[in-house]
C-alpha cells in the first residue's frame, strides 16, 4: 500500500469518514480530525508504513492532500 492508500483507508476504517468525502483538498477538519485524532492517525501512519513522523509538523487545517504527501516523503521508494 502506498501513502494515500494508508491514509485514506485509515480515514474510512478508523475515524468513520465517508470515502466520498477524502479527498486531497479537503482540510482535516472537515473530516472532523482534530488534533488529538490527528495524533491518533499518525501513530498508526506510523506504525502501518514503518515511518517516523516526529518532525512532520501537521495540523488539523492541513489538507488529507498535504498529509499524504508529508508521508510521501518518508516512505523508502
């Protein structure tokens, strides 16, 4: 599984969003992610994709785009 894949199946299966309603430009907040849940959601980014995203900063105003693309760049190729 690639990056978006993770997430966006982490979005669906963890937190309850409605695949129709992922997608990159849509800010984490409107997914109702708020920042405990986003904490939440990196951990087991972290632990699906064997990253560590202590240095990524995120928030939830971020987009489900932008998150995917923080992972992106600390995923071995």
């Amino acid at each position: 599984m690639n990056a978006a894949e993770v997430v966006n199946a982490l979005l669906v299966q963890r937190f309850g969003v409605r695949a129709v309603d992922v997608a990159d430009e849509t800010p984490l907040r409107d997914l109702r992610i708020d920042s405990l849940a986003l904490e939440e959601l990196r951990v087991m980014i972290e632990d699906r994709l064997d990253v560590d995203l202590d240095d990524v900063t995120l928030t939830s105003r971020d987009t489900v785009g932008q998150l995917v693309a923080a992972v992106d760049r600390l995923v071995p190729a």
